[in-house]
C-alpha cells in the first residue's frame, strides 16, 4: 500500500508479552497452555475472599531482563496497581497491573527497513500485569463458560512511541521485538497461544501539521500479517473519512481476519473509568544496582551483537549471519558445528543455512527439532574437510541422515561413498572414458570447450561420483590437452 | 468454668479438673441458653469443636499440652473456615464456604484451641454498631436495648456473656476496641502486618488488622502471641520475630512516660467517660506511670481522611462479588450487566452500598487527586504526628476510646456521619498503622466504658504490660452482666 501524497501515519504498538515463567505473577499456579479448562486456577486466581497475592520474583527479572536489553532504565521502585472493570473473565474485578511507575521506562529498538537503513523506535515503558482469563461462547446453550486457567499468566506491556509511519515499519519493530524476547527466554513467543499480542495506535495528519491527529486502536491483532493488514486498513479508512470531511472519532476498533477490515468496538465516551490505585495488597517492587547489574550480567548476547560478531569471526556474509542468528538456538547451534567439525565457518554456514534449513522448511521443523544434532552434522562436514567425502557426496549421506539411516561415518561405510583420491585410479577412470568418446574428444581439442563438462560428468559416474573433484579437474585438463 | 481466665481454665485442663470436651460442652450449653437473645454468633460448630476438643484432650493426656490447648474460642464470621460457611454479615456470601483456612485460624488450631462457631459482625465490618448484619443485630449484655458496638459486635458480646472465653476481631477503625469498650473487655489490634490477612475478608486492605477481644490483657496477650507472625501468603505481613508478649506481664510500668494528646482530651466525649478517664490516669500515676500532656495536631483529620481511604479500598475489595463465580447470584438475569447489578443490589446492603458508592466516587478519573491522593498525603502526616511523639520520649499514648457509653438500637442508624463519629478516637491507629488497645476503666449509670492506649510499631508487649499492671490494680474488666454471671 503507498500512504496518498501529502499524508503521513502515525503509528503506536502496544505488545502483550506472556513471560514464561513456572507459576502465575500471583500465585502459584501453573500456567501451561491447553491444560482442561480451570484446573490452574487456585483459589487466588478465582478472587475468592480473602486470597491475597504474591509476587513471582522470577516475573520482575525477566521484566528486568527485558528492560535492560533494550537499553531502558529500570525502576528502582515500580508499584502496583489495581485497574478497575467488570468483566466475567477478570475474578477480582480489577486487574493487577502497574500504572504510574512502571518497572521498566525509556528504552529504544533500532529496526532495520526494506531500504536496509535503520530506524530507532523509542520504547515508552514496559510495565507488569497478570492476564484475564477467557471467556468461552461455544458449546454452551444460552449461556458463556469462563477458563481461568490464563488468569493470573503474567505478562509485560511494552508500549512503543508513536514513532512508526507505516504498517511495514510496524512489522518490522513487531518482528524485531518478538525476535528479541524469545532470544531473551523471557517468552515463548507463539502467537497463535496468544503469548506475544499487539494493539496498535494508529492516527493520520497531513505531513507538516503539528499534532497528531485523533487516534483510534485495533485490539489483538495476533500475527505480523494481520498487523500489516489491519493499519494498512485503518490508514487508508482514515484518510477516506477525513477527505470526505469527516472527523476520526477516538474509539477501540477490532480487526477482522476474514474482512480484513476493522469494526469500532466502544468509543471513548464508553470507555471504562479504571480508578486506577496503588494496590495495598502488593509491597512497591524495589530494584537495587546490584539486583540489576546482576541481571545485566546474566543476559544472553543480543542477536544485532551476535550478527556482527558472526560477520567479523567467521568472515560470513551480512546476509547469512542474519539469518544464522535469527533465533539463539540455530546460532548456537551453527556456532557448535563450526566447533566441532573444524570445517571453514564458511562451508559450515552455507551447509546449515541452505541444506538444513531447507530440509527442516520441508518437515516444518524448528531447528530444536532437528533429526540431526549439531555434533552429527560436523562429524559429516568434518569428512568433507578431510576429503573423505566430496561435496556431491555429502549431500546423498546428509539426505541419508535426515532419513535416520545413522552417523555420517556409518552411511559413508556403508555405501562405500569413500573418495578416490588415488590419482591412478581417477587416471584409469579419465583414460577410459576419451578412449570410449573418440568423437568428443576431437570436438573438444577441435575448440568446443563446452564438452568439458560433459567428461568431468563421465569421469565422474565412472568413479561413482567418488572422485575429489580437484584431482579430477586437474587429471582431466591434463589429459584432454593430451 | 465461663469465669474462669485462660490460665485457670488451662490449668483445670492439666489438673485434669475438666476436660476439654466438658469445657466445649459447657459453653456450648450457655451459647443454646443464651445466644437466642444476644444474636452473637451466626454458626455454631459444636460436631467439630468436641472433635477438636476430643483431639486436645488426648494430647493433654499425652503431656504435650500447651497453654491454649483444649481452650473454645469465638471466631469472627470474617476469618475464611473450610469446610464452614464464612458470611462476613452478608447476604452475599450467606452460602459461600471457603475451601481453604484463613492463617489465624490454621494458627489457632494448631494451637489446639476449639472453635466454638463464627461470630456475628457488621456486613463486611463496616458499621460500629452491629445493626447492618445480614443477621441481624447483637444484643449488648450490659443491656440488651443497647448495641454491642461494632464491627466485632458478635466477639465482644459472646465473652461479655460468657458464651466463649476468647474470640478473634478484625479491627479497620476501631472495630475491636470500640465494641470492647462498650462491653467491658480488652481489646487488641496489633501493629499493622504483624497478623496475616490471609483467608480474613478484606474490607480496606492498608487498615484491617486481626486482633483479640478477651476479658484481661493477660488472656489477649496469650491468644495474641498465638495469631501473630509473618506469613509467606501475605506481603504486608511484617518478616520479623514475634515479641514474647506474656512474660513481662509484669514489669513495672515506674518511669513509663505516657502521653496524653489534648487534641483527644478536647470537647467531644461525655463527662462520665471523662471522669472515669481522668481515674484511669490517677491510677496509672500512682503505679509509677509519668503523664505528659502532647499534641497530634493532624488527628481532627483522622475521620475524614478515614472515609476516603477506607471506602476507596472497599469499592476495589468488594468488586469480586459479581455474582459469577460465588456468593450471591440474582435469579433470571437478561443480561450480563442486569447479572452484576441485581446480584450487588440484592447481596449487599444499604450501608455497604454507600461506602462501594462513596470510595467508587473518590477513586474516580478527575476526583481521585482531589480525595484519595489527598488523603493518602494526610495519612502520612497523621502518622508523623505519632512518630514525633514517640521520638521525644513517649512511650504510649492514652486516650479515650469511645466518646460515650453504648447507645440504644437505631440511635445513630439514620445518620450515617454521626456514626462515624464513633470511631473518632480509634481510626488515627488504623491509618497510622501502629498497634492499639482498649480495657475497661469503670461504669457509667452501669454500663462500661473504656481507655485506649496507643504504642509504637510492635509495642504490643509493653502495651499489654501496662494494661495488665493496671488490672493487677483495679477490678473493673472482672465485673460480670449480671445475668451471665452464674
């Protein structure tokens, strides 16, 4: 979609982050997915009289770990707060939440456009808060069930500036995001489960004008794409509504996956009235500088450090070492091949970035799901190293692995797919394939050079493609010069 | 036996004088004989107290009896029960049992105390009368056409009666001191934190605090030392050792400096109860006490500051009670906003209605700088009053509890600001968070009244010393209503 000239959006996400903790921010309960409906709800979580709740300290560090990764300050006392609404899914008919002082303030993320320049989006505050539960329309007559099992699941709101000018810019930052607190452990990142939900503030102005223009906000719009199509809509329905003459009203909006478009919810004049107020269950959270330096001690290297650290060590390109880093588990594991094989990093990344990934694409597998640990994948690149295998080779026993016939080494034995490099016998093999081919072989000494091509393939299949390649190559110049 | 302290009847119990099934049998006896009229408690658990009072008596048997084992106890319908109903004076939670035990009252039972029943209180404690229990009122057994005072009416007036020799109260402005004064006992509300709030229905949560209601400081001390502690479960509760409240019963109180704020001693309570006060004072002096005139110049804003705070929490606590999940649930509902509306307007009652609407109001967006970020500014200052005080020397300060003797049933119900007033000289401890009591000090025209000494953050123990010296000198908090002396 290209914004009609003269126009510009302004754009605002809020994300809902699910931190992946053991318990509830509250209680202890567990917070698995998909567990039968009410059977991780204690009475805490139920808001039964006189459960009071505990804070899950494991939830302040992930907090904290995400603060400290994108360079916010962190709050050296953060307070809770109750935020008031009637809801059946929200037990205590409030929800813990923080308001005025979030643990976490300030921070930025620098995300990187289709034009392969940079932007720096400001992180306004990421606060902690517990989840509602769900409420459940199906299956039940005249009536709606409520699971609250969810209740209680702690989550950070990470609350971005109103930086962002396009949906493609939005993605970006989500991507950029999403990418970042899952290389962080603080959160398993499905969205489909809904651990990693968006809202997003979108407004329009003529370029120059000096505010913004009223906004409005499309509630959980819960994947990149949808991200896209859903602001893409707003904006364009904005400007429609503006140019018609029209005035935008402030109001929550809600994105239709099959439409594609955006419906108003509630505006604002029917907003609750949260009646925000500390809340005088919960102790202020206090965070020392040895607390933070601590954490700040313990964080994983972040995957723009990662990337560059890639390109410099191993001399891989850009591209392949933003792919290689695309999530901690793959880099650690590219990191364990090149470790363990002693292979040329290079070889290593062009082996793991295309044929693996290629084959776990093909499988719909994540890396953490590989057929093949890191350890087994260098021991087959390990042969190509030492020129056990050759490269054609390599590829029929990593297929052969990815099928679960055994180790490198066990299919290289058993297939007999052992290189010649015994230059008598590429020779021998050389030899007999001109003397079969008289008539190329004039051709080619005749000035067809494109007939080489057609003797290595020869030369090849009479050594069953177990030829090392650069003696073949070099046997045969020398021989086809005569 | 009813007459009997804590000390004598766990005595009995080791001198085998008595059992404790024929101690539990006893009152639960005087509760059928007596409680038609008094209203004191709402459920009485008899199956399961001679089932604790079966388990105590063998443990007594076996030697390992405490001071508490096999002794009844009153619990205040506000401490969640598992297993039995916990209404906290409401129609609301009329069918409501709590799967779980609140702290004290697991506390309590280990302890080896027996749970006689629940007692009655006003809905969810707001009142300081006892007339808005979805039960009904409680009778004062000093007289009958006199309230008991409130919240904790159902725990002063059941051993005021002698229809348990101790009870629990919960006290969020005065609701354990001000009903003792009423009905001649000794009440305690301890620091803030020191007794968990897990399980105890929450009515404002930066206020309430669990305490005792006995008949002398020496019992409440005992029964005290068994309900404090930091619980994990709560994080207000405080992480510190719990003081031993019973050995230095006592010390002597010579050299001891109390203060007497004249902001308290100013009009506002009638003459009888400052004459009796003035006694109490005469007493203490002649025991060694030195008194020192001080002033809290914040205080004449303890009530206003109280009726934004406390309701504010009120409207946030109470919002659980939708009607969804448990309590009360209106029958026929069209639609989900009818469901919430009708099930509060029929669960809650009137004067709960009025606080749900009044902190609603001062939590609101526009108003809330105005009333409760103020009063949380005036709060502080209260507190710092106190703080001075005790940094120049003090070491408690005495006053008034309550400004007059009970009054008659409906006296002050039609007007809600004069029955606030009640709590005039209670609920400054309350936002300040520090530990107070109240114990008899004399009659007026017959009926009790009483004085209230403030401390320190967890002065409970030289609290409690000095209400027992004063005991040790006076006979006021050993007189019985006549008709539940025998």
């Amino acid at each position: 979609m290209i914004i009609p000239a003269g126009w510009e959006a302004v754009i605002g996400l809020e994300v809902h982050c699910q931190l992946s903790t053991q318990s509830k921010i509250f209680s202890g309960s567990a917070i698995a997915y998909g567990a039968e409906p009410n059977s991780q709800a204690s009475p805490i979580d139920l808001g039964m009289p006189g459960m009071l709740p505990v804070l899950n300290v494991d939830a302040v560090k992930k907090a904290v770990t995400f603060g400290l990764s994108v360079g916010a300050k962190i709050a050296d006392r953060s307070v809770f707060a109750r935020k008031h609404y009637f809801y059946p899914d929200l037990p205590k008919g409030y929800q813990i939440s923080q308001y005025e002082l979030p643990i976490v303030y300030e921070g930025l993320l620098d995300i990187e456009l289709e034009d392969g320049s940079t932007k720096r989006i400001g992180i306004t505050r990421a606060h902690l808060e517990e989840d509602a539960g769900k409420s459940v329309h199906e299956g039940f007559q005249k009536s709606s069930g409520i699971d609250l099992n969810r209740a209680g699941t702690p989550l950070i709101e990470i609350v971005s500036e109103p930086d962002l000018r396009t949906a493609q810019e939005a993605v970006a930052y989500l991507k950029k995001l999403h990418q970042l607190v899952v290389y962080l452990g603080i959160c398993d990142g499905n969205m489909q489960e809904g651990s990693f939900r968006c809202d997003a503030n979108v407004s329009v102005r003529k370029i120059g004008a000096p505010k913004f223009g009223t906004r409005t906000e499309t509630k959980n719009v819960n994947s990149f794409r949808y991200v896209e199509k859903a602001i893409e809509y707003e904006i364009e329905r904005q400007i429609e509504v503006i140019e018609a003459g029209g005035t935008i009203r402030q109001e929550t909006r809600l994105f239709n996956p099959d439409t594609g478009e955006t419906k108003a919810m509630r505006s604002k004049e029917d907003a609750n009235d949260y009646r925000y107020f500390p809340d005088p269950d919960l102790l202020p959270v206090v965070c020392t500088q040895d607390y933070i330096d601590a954490i700040r001690k313990s964080l994983p290297e972040l995957p723009e450090a990662k990337r560059a650290r890639f390109v410099a060590e191993f001399g891989l390109s850009d591209y392949d070492a933003k792919t290689l880093t695309s999530s901690r588990e793959l880099a650690s594991y590219y990191e364990a091949v090149v470790a363990a094989s002693g292979a040329e990093a290079k070889l290593c990344a062009n082996w793991v970035a295309t044929d693996l990934l290629g084959a776990l694409n093909k499988m719909s597998k994540g890396i953490e799901e590989s057929p093949i640990t890191a350890e087994a994948f260098a021991a087959l690149l390990k042969r190509i190293a030492d020129k056990t295998i050759n490269g054609k080779i390599a590829k029929d026993v990593f297929e052969a692995m990815v099928a679960g016939e055994g180790s490198a080494d066990e299919i290289i034995k058993a297939k007999g797919l052992v290189q010649v490099t015994d230059e008598s016998a590429i020779i021998a093999a050389i030899d007999d394939v001109i003397a079969k081919n008289p008539q190329q072989l004039a051709d080619y000494r005749g000035g067809k050079d494109k007939l080489y091509g057609f003797f290595v393939g020869q030369a090849m299949k009479a050594t069953q493609g177990k030829a090392n390649p650069d003696a073949l190559n070099r046997l045969l110049k020398e021989r086809l010069a005569g | 036996m009813h007459t009997q302290t804590i000390a004598q009847l766990a005595a009995g119990l080791r001198e085998k004088k008595f059992s404790s099934r024929e101690l539990t049998q006893h009152f639960l006896k005087r509760i059928d004989a007596h409680d038609g009229a008094l209203n004191s408690y709402v459920t009485i658990t008899a199956e399961r107290a001679l089932k604790q009072a079966d388990a105590a008596d063998a443990v007594i048997a076996a030697g390992n009896a405490g001071l508490l084992t096999g002794i009844p106890i009153g619990q205040k319908d506000i401490f969640c029960t598992q297993g039995v109903r916990t209404a906290c004076g409401s129609k609301m939670l009329d069918t409501f049992i709590a799967p779980y035990d609140a702290t004290i009252v697991e506390k309590l039972d280990a302890a080896g105390m027996v749970m006689l029943g629940k007692l009655n209180m006003d809905e969810f404690a707001m009142g300081s009368s006892n007339e808005t229990s979805f039960y009904g009122p409680v009778c004062n057994p000093w007289d009958k056409t006199r309230v008991p005072g409130g919240s904790s009416g159902g725990s002063v007036a059941c051993v005021a009666a002698g229809l348990a020799p101790v009870a629990t109260a919960t006290d969020t402005g005065g609701s354990i001191r001000q009903p003792a004064a009423l009905t001649n006992l000794t009440g305690i509300k301890p620091t803030y934190g020191r007794v968990s709030r897990y399980g105890m229905i929450a009515f404002a949560s930066s206020l309430d605090q669990a305490g005792v209601v006995a008949r002398s400081a020496e019992d409440a001390a005992q029964v005290l030392q068994a309900m404090s502690g930091f619980d994990p479960k709560d994080s207000t509760s405080v992480e510190r050792p719990v003081d031993d409240l019973v050995s230095g019963l006592n010390t002597s109180i010579r050299g001891l400096t109390i203060g007497l704020p004249k902001e308290y001693f100013a009009d506002g309570m009638s003459a009888g109860v400052r004459e009796r006060i003035e006694q109490a004072i005469a007493t203490l002096t002649k025991l060694g006490a030195n008194f020192k005139e001080i002033s809290l110049p914040n205080s004449p804003l303890s009530v206003p500051t109280y009726y934004v705070v406390a309701p504010a929490e009120a409207s946030s606590n109470l919002a659980r009670f939708d009607g969804v999940r448990y309590g009360h649930r209106a029958e026929g509902a069209k639609s989900l906003e009818e469901l919430y509306k009708r099930s509060r307007g029929e669960g809650f009652g009137a004067e709960v209605q009025r606080r749900i609407m009044i902190g609603t109001y001062v939590l609101s967006h526009g108003y809330y700088d105005a009333y409760y970020l103020q009063a949380q500014k005036v709060r502080r200052l209260i507190y710092d009053d106190f703080k001075r005080a005790f940094a120049d020397g003090i070491d408690l300060v005495l006053s008034p509890t309550a400004t007059d003797v009970a009054f008659k049933f409906g006296e002050n119900s039609d007007d809600p600001v004069a029955m606030y007033l009640n709590d005039i000289y209670t609920i400054a401890a309350n936002l300040a968070g520090i530990p107070a009591m109240s114990l008899p000090c004399g009659f007026v025209d017959g009926l009790p009244t009483g004085f209230q000494l403030m401390g320190n953050f967890f002065a409970e123990a030289r609290m409690l010393n000095v209400a027992h010296q004063y005991q040790q000198a006076t006979d006021f908090h050993t007189k019985w209503p006549t008709e539940y002396a025998s």
